[in-house]
C-alpha cells in the first residue's frame, strides 16, 4: 500500500465529559441512559432565560497541577487531559522520543475548538474594567487563541509533525479527527492525536444562544431537556468538555503491537451555502457529505450498521439529517441503529465530534449503541430507527458505523469506522 492510501486506526480514546470525568465512566453512562444536565449553581444565572447546562463532571482545575491549570484556559484544561487519557490508552509512555516506538517527527496534534477562549477572553475584560490594566493576566493571550488546546497538547506529547487547529463551529472537532485521518493516510504522520474541546458555560455565550432560540428552555426539567427527534424537542442544552482520539497508520500500529479499536475509514465533507445558523432544511448538504464518503472510501453501505447523529434536539437539524441519510442510504437505513448521544451529553460544539468520535469508536469495539433518551414521542417525520432508552447490541462480522457532525455556517463532516 502506498503513502497515499494507507489504512488509519483507533489505538487510544479520551474524554472528559458532562458524563464522567474519563472515557470509561462515561461511556458507562451512556449505555446507562444517564443525563448530563443540572441546574447552574452560580450567581450568575440566576437572571439568564436558561439556568441550566450539561457542565462538566469533573472540575479539571482539580485535576491538574494548579500552576499548570492556572496559565491554561478552561478548554484547553479538557483537551490536555483527555489526551493524556488517549495518549496512554494507546500504549504510550511519556513523549515522543522518551517513547521509542513513536517519532516525535512524525507525531502530529489536530485539536479544534469551536469558539476557543471565551471565558478567558470575557473574564479578562472584566479585570481589565473593574481593576485596570495592570490586573490583565500577563498569560491572557496564549489562554484565550483558538490553538491554545491543539498546542498545549503538542507540547505535551512532544510532537513535530504539526500542529493543527480546524475551526468550523459544531464540526469542529470531526473536522479535526478527518484532518489527522488525511495526515496519517498522505504520509505526513504514522500517529496523530485528535479531538475536540469546548468550555463555554458562561453567561454570555448562554445569553446568545438562548435569544436566538437555538438552546431549550426547560428550566424546570433539565435532565429531560435534550430532547433528538422528539415531536416536543425544544432545542439544544449547552455541554462542555473534551473527546480525543490517537489514531495512527495501521501498519504503525501492528509493529508496537497496539490494541487497535476500529479503522478510521476517512471522512465526507460538504457545505450547504444555506444560512449562517440553520441548516438546509431538505439536508442536500449533509446528503452530498454522505456521498463524497462513500465515494472516498472503501465502506459498503450494506456493512453500516450504527450512527451517531448530530442530532442536537432543534427541528430543522434533525430532521434534514434524517433525510438526508434516507435519501442516500435508502431502505438501508431500516437497518442502521441510530443513537443521539447529546440527549445525554449535550451538545459540546466544537467538542462534541471528538466525544461522538470517541461514542462511535467504543460502540463498534463493544457492538452496542448506545441509547437515546427523552424520546417519549419520536417525531413521525423521523423516518429511521432511533435506539430509544436501552443499549442496543450491534450484529456481528464486519460492520461500519457513522459519526455526523454539522456547524453553523454549514459545515457538514461525516466520519466513517469500521470494526477490524
């Protein structure tokens, strides 16, 4: 096989989430059919139209050393422990060259964010209004840009083969997993590690969302807010937190002899030149993503037998996804068991495709799909079959599975991993 063409796989996963603060207890909680959502607890939100959110676990300035989380954005906090979490799922120990069985010359980090250092950014401004200048932070800066996490992972990891940071909203972090995918596949990199992050449960970001009616309301009933492809779905609830994966050359990994969780296939992309906040309603966007994956790849659409969906609760989007998988998979599709892990996570933005990746890789390792809960009256314009409330197990043999990601501005990316 050339260096153009060589297969990608899933050798470690990470996550920090509204679920757990590691991969394990919350992919636990997924198939437990757990929410993530509860009330803000903070003065601050006492006057927002929405006092709830699917905050993190795990405080991560807990986790880290407090000089270190100190010079470190929220969101960067996520994304370097989730990847510490990959980084030794995958058999690795300490960095790249410290490790001889990864070269830090071909190591890279694509690590995305959607909105970046926000809450550095806006808490900043305020010392810098209530007590001068001179109480700016002098790390304010390094905190609060975009590639803060993506660079303070590769400094941890010691990578050198670049550094990447794809910022396109909600599909971000998809984008970023593809991004390596094409790293590794054109031979730029035998071992890249990849993600999303987000930490944006602040009151202005909530303020804006919930005006422009993007985000649900339910101020009573958090845990059952984050309603996907419910006939009574209100809208999204806003999650923080961080998924990573390692990926790496299958041929890379096969030498060190690592446990391997799934092929990484590749990826679809497109955009819709629709709207800048809505998605086109008939889903011909995500339908040509889906089409230029199967046309990149080698999947078989008969061997797709589970989705992670966008799915984020609004009407427009999950019901363009779902046609948009009718439309290209046809009678198929009746036989793709679909989960919509946000009813439990919500939805992180430019985390949320590192956690559906990390969801989507652990259900073809484990053949089980998760459930989707708070689906009392699935839609009946939902042509397709959602796994409601329990795990579901996935069949046998060699199966494929989707992870969909969409963002404001119309950005469509679908990943594609198959069972090895």
């Amino acid at each position: 096989m050339n260096a153009t063409n060589r297969a990608v796989v899933v050798t470690g996963v990470g996550a920090t989430t509204p679920l757990g603060g590691d991969s394990a207890t919350t992919w636990e909680a997924m198939l437990a059919g757990e929410s993530g959502a509860r009330p803000l607890t903070q003065e601050w939100a006492a006057d927002l139209p929405v006092t709830f959110a699917a905050s993190a676990a795990v405080d991560p300035s807990e986790i880290l050393p407090r000089p270190q989380a100190r010079k470190l954005d929220r969101s960067a906090q996520f994304a370097l422990i989730s990847a510490r979490e990959a980084w030794a799922d995958a058999g690795f120990q300490g960095r790249a060259g410290e490790d001889a069985s990864v070269d830090p010359d071909r190591l890279g980090v694509v690590v995305a964010s959607g909105i970046g250092g926000v809450t550095t950014l806006l808490s900043q401004y305020d010392q810098l209004r209530e007590h001068g200048p001179r109480k700016v932070s002098p790390h304010t800066v390094p905190m609060l840009m975009p590639n803060s996490p993506s660079a303070n992972v590769s400094l941890d990891v010691g990578a050198r083969a670049g550094v990447h940071t794809p910022v396109s909203a909600c599909a971000s972090g998809a984008e970023a997993v593809g991004y390596a995918w094409d790293m590794i596949r054109s031979g730029r990199a035998d071992v890249v590690v990849a993600g999303g992050t987000e930490a944006s449960v602040h009151p202005l970001p909530i303020a804006a969302f919930a005006n422009m009616m993007a985000m649900s309301k339910d101020n009573e009933n958090p845990k059952s807010a984050s309603r996907p492809f419910d006939v009574d779905r209100t809208g999204f609830v806003l999650g923080e937190g961080s998924g990573i994966v390692v990926l790496e050359s299958a041929d890379h990994a096969a030498r060190r002899g690592a446990r391997v969780y799934c092929e990484l296939l590749g990826q679809g992309l497109s955009s819709d030149a629709h709207h800048i906040a809505q998605p086109e309603p008939t889903g011909r966007g995500i339908a040509m993503a889906l089409r230029n994956l199967l046309a990149n790849t080698d999947l078989k659409p008969e061997q797709l037998a589970h989705a992670n969906a966008h799915a984020t609760s609004t009407p427009q989007g999950d019901l363009a996804e779902v046609r948009a998988l009718r439309e290209v998979f046809g009678e198929h599709l009746d036989q793709v068991a679909i989960s919509a892990t946000k009813s439990m996570t919500g939805h992180l933005l430019g985390g949320a495709g590192g956690v559906a990746t990390v969801a989507t890789a652990l259900a073809l390792h484990h053949r089980v799909a998760p459930p989707t809960i708070n689906v009392d009256n699935l839609d009946p314009e939902v042509n397709a079959d959602i796994v409601i409330d329990k795990p579901r197990p996935l069949p046998s043999g060699t199966i494929a599975a989707l992870s969909d990601s969409f963002g404001f501005g119309g950005h469509n990316v679908v990943l594609a991993l198959r069972t090895v």
